[in-house]
C-alpha cells in the first residue's frame, strides 16, 4: 500500500485549535506535578528523559479526527535511523491503532512540553518506549471507556482492536473517529491504572514497519535543511576564522560588494570562552542567491588574527600525546596491585595506539534559516536539539525561549555535529541585521570539514603481565584525549567521566590487578561529540591489545577475548573508580547492569555465524572484537583480504547485537549495517589533521571516505534475542566502535603486520 507522508511542524497551540475544531479527541497538555513518580520515571529511564513529566501523557502527543485520522507527534529528529517511525510506531501499537490512518506531526523545541528532544546518545527508542506505550495505553482506554459509556456497559466488556472498540458479547463496533469527542472529555487514567499490552499481543513492535519517510526521500518530496525556502528568502554565507579563537583583524569587503547579487556584508562577533556551541565569528554575506554570497565571499580581503591557537600542529602534537601516555596520569580506577604484580610477570608487553580527529562530514552541511516578525523569531533547521536551538537562539538574540519556534527538517545525516546549533544562530543574527527577512545560512563541505566539532584525537598506551601460561595478571592502561568538556569550561586537563565511562573506566575484563590512568590534554579545536564518541579510541586500543596479548600467549584470539572476559558476572566500575562515580551511558546501574554473560554470548554468536576457525586462502584472514556502548552489547567479526600490493578488500563483516527490546529488526539491522560502513571510512581513510591551527583537509578530495569499491561485501546481523528480560539499549552508535579494532585485528591474522595507529591509509603499502 502506498503511504502519503504528512510532514507537519505543530505548536501546541495550533495543533490542539485544529483538532478541537474537527470535533475529535484533541488530548490537551497536561504537566504531572513533579515528587515520587517524576522520581521513579527518572530510575527508570534516565534523569534527561521525562522533564515535568510530561512524555507519559498522551494529551501531548496525540489526536484524533472524526474521520479516525490518528495523529501521532514525534518529538525526536530523523536523520535516516527511522524515529519518526519507530516512536509513533510504540504509541500506535498500544492504542490498537491501524497503521494505515496514522500521520505523523514533528514537534517545534519544547523541552517543557515534550520532554528531552536530543536525538543523540542512541537514546530515543530506550528512553521512549515505556512513555510512548504508557501514551498509547491511556488514549485506548479512554476510548474503551467512551464506548462503554455510550453503549451502557462495564468497561471490561469492551475490548479495542484495530481502530475499533468491541462490545465482546454482542459484536457491536464503535469507530475511534466516532469515539473521538466523547474520549476526549474523559481524565486520563493514571499511571498505576495503565494495562499494557503483554509483548505476545504487539502488532508493531518488535515487528516494525517500512520507513514512513522512506516515499519522500527517494521522489526528491522530502525536507531537509538546505531544502527551505520561504517568500523574499535571502542566502548567505560566511568567512569563519580559520583557527579556533582567531578574529577579524580587518576586512576590505569592496570587492565582494560589487558582485551582482549581493546585499549586505555583515561581521559576526567571535565568541568569548567557553565557546559552547556560540558561531564562530567571521564576515558573512548576504546575496539573492547562494551563488552570489560565495562568489562574494571568494571576493574579500580578510586579515585574520588568529590567537594562541595557531601554533596547533598535530603531527607535534600526536608525539606529545604518546610522551604524556607513557607517563603516569591520574589514577581514575585502581584494584589489586598493578605495579607488584607487573614486576613479578612472566612475560610484559606494551602497545600504543593513535587516532586522529575525524569529521561528521554529513551527506547534508549545516543549514538553517531564521526570520524575525514582530520581535518573534521562527527557524528552520536541520537541528538534532532543537531544544538547545531555540535556547541559544533566544539568548544570543536577547528574546524569551517562548519567542522562538524552531521547526525540524529532515536532517541528512547527523551524527552529533546537527546537535549543536551554531548555525542556526547564525542565521538568526543575520535575520535580524536584514530588519527580520528570512535568511538561509549555507554551510559548503569545506565550510563543514573546516570548521567542525571534532572527534577528540587520542593516545592510547596499554600494559600488561602475564604468568606463565599467558593469563593476564595485571593491567595497565593510560588514555591521553583532549576532552570535549573543553567547549564548556576553561582549559580541562583530563577526559571528562562522560568520556572515560566510554570503554575506559568500565573496561570488563577479569583482571585482578587492574589500574586505569587518564594523562593531562589540551584541545586546541572544537572538540565534539561524535557517533559512539569515546568508545571508538577506547575500544581499538583495548580490543586490539587484548588480540595481541593472545599472539603472545599463542592463543586463539576469539578464545583468549572470552577468558578474559571471564565468568558471567554483574560488574559495576563504581565500586573500584577512583571518585567512586560512573557514567554509565546516563542510566541508572541498577536498571542497566553491566553483564559479562551478554558480552559473551555476542562474541560466541558472531563467531558461530562467521564461522570462526575456518580456513582462507593466504591474505586472508578473521578478526574479532566486542564493545559494550550505549548499554547494548555488540560483537564484529571482520574477514580482511590483502594483496600483494597492500590492497585492503573486506569480503565479509558478521555482526552480533544485544540491544534488549527493539522496535524494528531492519533498523537495528540497516544501523549495524551502516556502522560497519561508517567504521570502514574512520578505520582506513579518516583523519583531519593541523598546520599552524588550521584543518589542511577541504572536501572529499583530501578528506576522503570508504566509497562503494571500499565498503565490506557482505554484511551479516544477527540479533541475540533477550525479550523483555532486559531494558532497551541504543542501536544508532553501538556498531560503531568493535569495527576497527575487528579489522585491525582481521588484517594482522591475514599478513602479520599490526596497526596500531588510525587511518590505516597506506601503511599496508609499506
């Protein structure tokens, strides 16, 4: 059946207005007073997740029409993972709803109405499930409850199904659209009251649907960003310093004044520290057209005063990095003693490992525009946080957040960088420098690549002692990162604990004398977080380092990472951290366990399907790493093929994925799958580096990606069942991580040669 998208951006305001006026159940917003079950809510699904309460109302999120017409608000932003398929999707299996007659409205930036709308951390699905079904719940037995009122029954005589209610003794059959009203008048049932649907009963979930959006993309009918034009719309672009902290000395703009098509020429201040996610300052110019704006931009003559962070080199600075590993660093946790037991090991061996800073570089650039209409400001963004959006929107142009609507895009392609609204702000500033007109700032890729958030650059140095028969009797690891902490306060010396919760602090192997240092770093860009974040630095280091200690032991890797691993256990890293707190991915420990024994299925299941242990051909060879992130648990087996010229082909990816409940297996399969993709890119191509503080890469012709001819062949996912016995995990980061150190490990098994330091380029080729 053909699906007809409906991409709407509502107000309150004017949603509950127009299905008020259709006489339908228009379920008005409702806060729950904060206390216990705020409190409750908070255990169980994250402190950031339910503001004021108000995601388990269905009055926020819900309408119906009296032609039955469900309309479902999605909240979170879509960047091709499916959320504006996979929350609605929660909601309308619990309402009995048919999927055929729901549309999909997407939420303006409302924290206090909608609760958390970052769609970052993987955390939309996990976050969202419980609230959405509790939503959904609530509005059917409002409509149960209005059909046994008009019918003059018990309430436990009617049952919904399937866009109806059913009087289960007589068959009589009530529509919603013709229950709407009536429902409506109704107080939403309380919490302790809800019945939810036993798991065996969902129609959607678990199951999933197609894309909702998937029509629109693939006709050229869908939204994005760079995609928004509004009448008298005018374009713009802007000369950003090339270096962090650097400003405008002066500019001679004559030139780009002259070109046909430009308006106005504008400087942006340069923001003062902490530059959170303030624009970066520059000259911007305003042009009919985006053509004219860059060709005028082509035109001025800037001096930049580029500030201390012109002397930035990363080529000097990955040297320093590695010097500060192999010092002592802070101590973050600590059990047994490392340095007796390291002394008295049979056989020592060290690694370092290095990875560069990369970019988002999304298949969309950054793009936003901004009007101003009697002193209201209304954007339109490809925004990941619109929340934070309309936040920093309203501070930088001094008006109430209630002054600023900020209506979502489509977003192609996220990964953290959409999640921080620089662009939007400028936009607006530059709105407001043309007496309110709309303008569309554009970001180009060199714009994008130039003048990022990037992934931090990392050193990692790994030691370990091993006895006799090659068991791990002590460990050491010492992780050097500039934290992105730096955005927000001055001059941070160490990874944050958001960061060293990311592999390093809760790193589960069985080691008895364990120590985990973390060496001082300065960032010297804008360092950002980035899909799966600190994992990926701390995850090839450690995966990698324990495929080595098993060559040393001459074990078979696969085995070695599950002895060290060791017996199922429940593990919390808070109880041997040096502060004694972890960041366990936001959650609460007791709900979201650290379990050994899922680590250890994945492995054994990746490695069943690859077939572990089978012969290849000479150049060939397998590689296996595991990753815990985002509280789901994910196993890579890579199969790496090399050539006598050094060239690298990946024939084969298997990938195991423990994420508890899901909404969809196709997504969870189509992230696995696009991870492994992303992986590649990180592992063999990825790297921005520095020269006198400035990116040296420009666009996909230095910054280069892993294109059709590079990507894996084939890719496997298998998903290990939990049911409902486990919480749901996050799906969009977690491929991430395993991938590389997979690899690495896949291409010392097929040639002997180890990489301990990222992008593999032509290292191969030596």
């Amino acid at each position: 059946m053909e699906r007809t998208l409906c991409l709407e951006n509502v107000s309150r305001r004017h949603f509950l207005a127009g299905t008020a006026s259709l006489g339908g159940l228009a379920l008005a917003a409702h806060i729950l007073p904060l206390g216990a079950a705020m409190a409750q809510d908070q255990k169980k699904y994250g402190a950031d997740a339910m503001p004021n309460g108000t995601v388990n109302d269905p009055r926020v999120f819900l309408s119906i029409a009296p032609d039955g017409t469900v309309t479902i608000t999605c909240h979170r932003s879509e960047m091709g993972q499916g959320v504006r398929t996979g929350i609605p999707l929660i909601l309308a299996d619990e309402l009995e709803a048919d999927w055929a007659r729901v549309k999909i409205a997407q939420a303006p930036g409302d924290e206090k109405r909608y609760g958390n709308q970052d769609t970052d951390g993987s955390r939309s699905t996990r976050h969202f499930m419980k609230p959405m079904r509790e939503c959904g719940a609530a509005a059917r037995a409002m409509l149960e409850q209005a059909a046994a009122k008009r019918w003059n029954v018990a309430a436990a005589a009617v049952e919904a199904r399937n866009h109806e209610v059913i009087h289960k003794a007589s068959g009589r059959k009530l529509g919603y659209g013709e229950l709407a009203a009536d429902a409506g008048a109704l107080p939403v049932p309380a919490q302790e009251s809800l019945k939810l649907k036993d798991p065996a009963q969902f129609r959607y979930i678990g199951k999933g649907q197609p894309m909702l959006d998937n029509f629109d993309m693939t006709t050229g009918r869908a939204i994005f960003g760079q995609d928004v034009r509004l009448d008298g719309m005018k374009y713009a672009v802007i000369a950003r310093p090339p270096v962090l902290g650097g400003k405008v000395k002066s500019v001679d703009a004559s030139a780009a004044a002259k070109v046909p098509g430009v308006e106005k020429i504008v400087q942006i201040e340069a923001p003062t520290a902490p530059v959170k996610f303030q624009p970066l300052g520059g000259v911007a110019v305003i042009a009919r057209n985006t053509w004219a704006a860059m060709q005028g931009r082509a035109a001025l003559k800037i001096e930049w005063e580029d500030g201390p962070n012109a002397v930035y080199d990363s080529k000097a600075y990955e040297q320093q990095l590695l010097a500060t590993a192999r010092k002592p660093g802070k101590v973050v946790r600590n059990q047994g003693d490392f340095d007796k037991a390291f002394a008295g090991a049979a056989r020592k061996v060290e690694a370092e490992y290095y990875l560069p800073h990369l970019a988002h570089a999304t298949m969309e650039p950054p793009a936003a525009t901004a009007r101003i209409v009697n002193g209201k400001c209304e954007v339109w963004a490809c925004a990941q946080s619109p929340q934070a959006t309309r936040d920093d929107v309203a501070k930088r142009l001094g008006l109430s957040a209630d002054d600023v609507t900020v209506n979502v895009t489509l977003l192609g392609g996220g990964f953290g960088r959409k999640s921080k609204a620089d662009f939007a702000t400028e936009a607006a500033i530059l709105s407001m420098e043309m007496g309110g007109q709309p303008v569309k700032v554009v970001w180009t890729r060199e714009d994008d690549i130039r003048h990022g958030f990037y992934h931090t650059v990392s050193a990692e140095r790994l030691e370990a002692g091993l006895d006799a028969s090659g068991k791990v009797v002590a460990w050491r690891h010492n992780s050097v990162a500039p934290s992105l902490m730096a955005l927000f306060m001055p001059d941070p010396k160490h990874e944050s604990g958001l960061e060293m919760g990311m592999g390093l602090v809760d790193v589960p192997v069985d080691v008895a004398n364990l120590r985990i240092e973390n060496g001082e770093a300065a960032a010297h860009t804008r360092i950002g977080w980035f899909r799966s974040v600190s994992n990926i630095p701390h995850a090839f280091a450690v995966q990698s380092f324990i495929a080595e200690l098993a060559a040393a032991s001459g074990k078979d890797p696969k085995d070695y990472l599950l002895e060290l691993i060791g017996s199922a256990r429940i593990f919390d890293p808070a109880k041997t951290t040096a502060d004694k707190s972890y960041w366990n991915n936001g959650e609460s420990s007791e709900v979201y366990k650290i379990d050994t024994g899922r680590l250890t299925r994945v492995v054994q299941r990746a490695a069943e399907r690859a077939e572990w242990g089978r012969r290849l051909p000479q150049g060939q060879g397998l590689g296996i790493a595991v990753h815990r992130s985002f509280v789901s648990y994910i196993a890579t087996v890579v199969e790496a093929a090399v050539d006598e010229r050094g060239r690298l082909t990946v024939p084969r990816v298997t990938v195991a994925v423990d994420c508890g409940p899901y909404v969809s297996p196709d997504r969870v399969r189509a992230q696995m799958e696009g991870s492994c993709v992303m992986g590649m890119s990180l592992a063999v191509k990825g790297e921005i580096s520095f020269k006198n503080g400035r990116v040296e890469q420009s666009n996909f012709t230095d910054y280069d990606m892993a294109r059709m001819d590079d990507a894996p062949r084939a890719i496997g996912v298998h998903i290990v069942e939990t049911g409902w016995n486990e919480p749901p995990g996050g799906v969009g980061e977690p491929g991430v991580p395993p991938f590389a150190p997979a690899l690495a490990n896949a291409i010392f098994a097929a040639t002997g040669k180890r990489i301990r330091r990222l992008p593999i380029g032509d290292q191969l080729r030596a």
